[in-house]
C-alpha cells in the first residue's frame, strides 16, 4: 500500500486551484522508518508528503478546534479515520463544505514490529465511508468479530480481572494524552479535568485513574470507531482499547448491530433507543 | 462471569478481594439514586403504608431515570457505597416520555463495563418502580440488601485507601 505519488499529484492540483488553505498529511520521521503527522501550507513542501503501511495516526485529529471555520483544510483518511471524521460532521464540528477528503481504501496498517496490528485484522470498514476523492479499490464491509482479548478476559474469574484493571489503572499517570489523542474528545472543557473538585475524584491515584478512564470511555461508548490513537499516544502503553472495544461489543449485540460512524447522521448508540432493548437485567 | 461466594467461619468475604472479610452480622451501605416521578414516590408510598424494608439504603431524588450519569455509579461505589440501587418508571411511563429508554442503554452498557473491570455485577441493580408499587419497592430493597450482603465490603478503587 503506497500512495504517496498520487496524494503528491491530488495535493499540488488542490493548492494550484486554490482549493485548500493546509493539508494534513504524513511524512517520513527523521530517525526510523516510522511517519510522523505533517502540515503544510506552502507547496514546496509537498515531496515530502508520504503514505505507506506505516501511516498509523487518525489525522482527523488535526482538524479541531474550530479550524475548519475559517480554513479550508485537505486530509488523507483510511477507513477508520473517516469513519470519526464522519462522527465529527454529524455532531457539526467540521465543516463539510470547508474540507476536501482524500480517502485510501486501507489493506491494514504496520506497527512498529512490522506486524498488522488486531485493529487492523479485526477492522470492519476499510474503505473510507466520506471522501472526495478514493485512492484503490473497494473492498466492501467486514464481518464483525468479538475482540480476542475481550472474549479472553471475559473467561477469566472476576478476582483476576480486577485485580488486572487494578494493575492498569495504578500504571496511569493521568496525562491525559489520550484524551487530546482522540478525535472524538473535542469538547473545550472536560469533565475529567477537574482536580480539585470535590465532585469529581481528579486525584492521581489508582481511584483518581480509574473514575477518569472509565468516565472517558463510557462517553465515547457508541462512538468510538477503534482507530486505537489514544493507545498510541498512552506514555505507559495501557491497553486502553479494552475498555472501548467491551462496550463496542455489549452495544453491537444488544443495540441491533450498532456500529459507530457507518451511517450519515448517526449520532452513536446512546442518541437513540428501541423499544425492544434488552430488559432482562431490570429488577 | 458468576462467581461463588465464599463464606469462610462465620465471616463474609468480599466477592472482588477474596483477602478482605467482614464480621457475620455486617451491614452494608447502599447508594439508592430514584427518579421523582415514580420511584421516589413509590418509596413514600411504601413508609405512608408502614411496609418494612432494610434500613441499609440511602435515598438520593433525581429528577429522571436518565439524570444518572454512570460516573454517579462509580462516585457513590469508590466512597463508601458497597452497592448501587438505581429505580425510574416503567417503560412508556417516563414523565419526560422517552427519558428512561435512553437511560436503559446507558444502564446496560455501564452495568456489563463495571462487571468487566472487576466489580460484581449484583452491586450495581437498576428496577423499575412505579408510584402505586409500594409493596414492590419494598421487595426490591430487601433483594437488592441481601444480594449484597452476601457479596461482603467493597474494597477496591475506595478513595480512603489512598
């Protein structure tokens, strides 16, 4: 997967038009073979614009806050990417007439091992579902499979999962990188900020780590589209999709198969209700 | 994801810390979030008729089922709560029509992430109690009390250990 010449080609055309004021796109880190997030407003330096297997960062990220106002801004987006930039449009954060998308109709993403990633192995849309313009060919949507960590640990006794968690919870620093990491996190003021309220347990402790992640991922339940930018970001590489991926997984089998930015204008799971939901666990 | 219970010589052991027990005749704390409409006023029906119902439980009002927030969850487990008792109307008597549909997702999706990162799932319990169910929040409160207290003293995550 190398499209580095044509989004080269795209690129220049849209800054001799006029089209765009910047263009997010990636180039190659300076010290390995890995690619680093990379904003150009000047043409002269679109050569050193790349994107290979090693293009791992959801670059919608880039496009908060409030950019897109008064900017028109140009990005490459994979499958997963386009999929929060979608989000982003429906809950009016972007706007649409303001960005051009270059989508890639994604095979998988490289880590740093040179190995497919699960986020890539269990993806279920890799084609970009908002885009411009479309680089390669479709390849349709996936099935969607239960995370094999989350099947694995769901077997285990609840002593050992807690005390896993625990482990997890005491490892975070609470630097909140994967907060800033996510596309999806983009409010100004977040509740998870608050350290010294007494509302709130903003201590950086176990207690204080576990009462912010859990409130994080229940907020981005039923719209995070496991892109996996906050495990990237995580200084103690904390297995943060575990979180994501469990309520992903409770809302696909309960909330008729619900998958978060498919659809135009779909807010995510908990913006809408059946009546046939399940009811089995009320008293 | 059951697990047993274990009651060693007269002690209750904590569910989640098999290293922490409880002495017989331990009482548990439980944090009881009602909605007003409904629930609130099912509860006052259930003291004006003079039924008994275990004393363990703390009221607090909100306005709807869908008020509550889960951190509200995770706050009342990481004081002093050693379970969570949540209650609003039954489906299609929301006093704001819809309000308790949109909390039965969240309440899902909460319950099975808590259950998930190591807390029983009997700790946290959601009912739905109508304002004329007096007698049926009565049971409800003692269910959920015995339920408890054969899970033993919440320990982990708790604010005080730190």
């Amino acid at each position: 997967m190398d499209y580095s010449n044509q989004i080269r080609e795209i690129t220049s055309k849209l800054f001799a038009d006029n089209k765009i004021d910047y263009f997010v796109g990636y180039r190659q880190n300076s010290f390995d073979d890995s690619q680093v997030p990379f904003l150009i407003t000047d043409p002269a330096e679109i050569p050193k614009l790349v994107f290979t297997d090693k293009s791992v960062f959801n670059l919608a990220n880039y496009l908060k806050p409030d950019h897109t106002k008064r900017k028109r801004v140009g990005l490459v987006v994979k499958g997963c990417d386009s999929r929060a930039l979608n989000l982003m449009l429906t809950e009016s954060q972007v706007k649409r007439e303001n960005i051009y998308i270059i989508g890639i109709c994604c095979e998988g993403t490289l880590d740093d091992k040179g190995q497919k990633p699960q986020n890539c192995i269990e993806c279920v849309m890799p084609d970009p579902v908002v885009y411009d313009e479309i680089l390669g060919t479709p390849s349709g949507k996936k099935k969607y499979t239960v995370n094999a960590d989350i099947k694995e640990l769901a077997e285990k006794a609840l002593n050992e999962r807690a005390d896993y968690f625990e482990e997890i919870f005491a490892a975070c620093i609470r630097c909140n990188a994967c907060r800033h990491s996510c596309p999806l996190c983009y409010c100004a003021k977040c509740c998870i900020d608050q350290e010294t309220s007494t509302l709130y347990n903003g201590a950086n402790t176990t207690s204080g780590a576990m009462h912010a992640l859990m409130t994080w991922s229940l907020h981005l339940a039923g719209r995070c589209v496991d892109c996996r930018n906050c495990e990237k970001a995580c200084p103690s590489h904390l297995p943060l999709h575990l979180l994501h991926k469990q309520n992903e997984n409770v809302i696909y089998e309960n909330f008729q198969h619900h998958l978060a930015g498919m659809e135009k204008d779909d807010r995510g799971a908990f913006y809408k209700y059946s009546l046939s939901d399940p009811d089995d666990f009320i008293l | 994801m059951e697990t047993e219970v274990k009651e060693a010589q007269g002690k209750i052991v904590s569910a989640e810390n098999p290293d922490i027990s409880a002495p017989a005749d331990w009482k548990p704390v439980i944090i009881g979030i009602l909605c007003n409409w409904c629930s609130y006023a099912g509860s006052d029906l259930t003291g004006t008729s003079r039924i008994q119902y275990p004393p363990n439980i703390r009221i607090i009002r909100v306005p709807c089922s869908s008020r509550v927030d889960p951190w509200f969850i995770i706050k009342s487990l990481q004081s002093t709560a050693d379970g969570v008792l949540i209650s609003g109307c039954h489906p299609g008597d929301c006093h704001y029509i819809t309000g308790n549909y949109y909390a039965r997702r969240r309440f899902l999706v909460a319950k099975k992430l808590l259950n998930f990162i190591g807390y029983h799932e009997n700790r946290v319990q959601f009912s739905w109690v109508s304002a004329a169910e007096g007698q049926k929040f009565a049971k409800v409160v003692a269910k959920v009390t015995e339920d408890i207290k054969k899970l033993g003293p919440l320990h982990r995550y708790k604010k005080e250990n730190f």
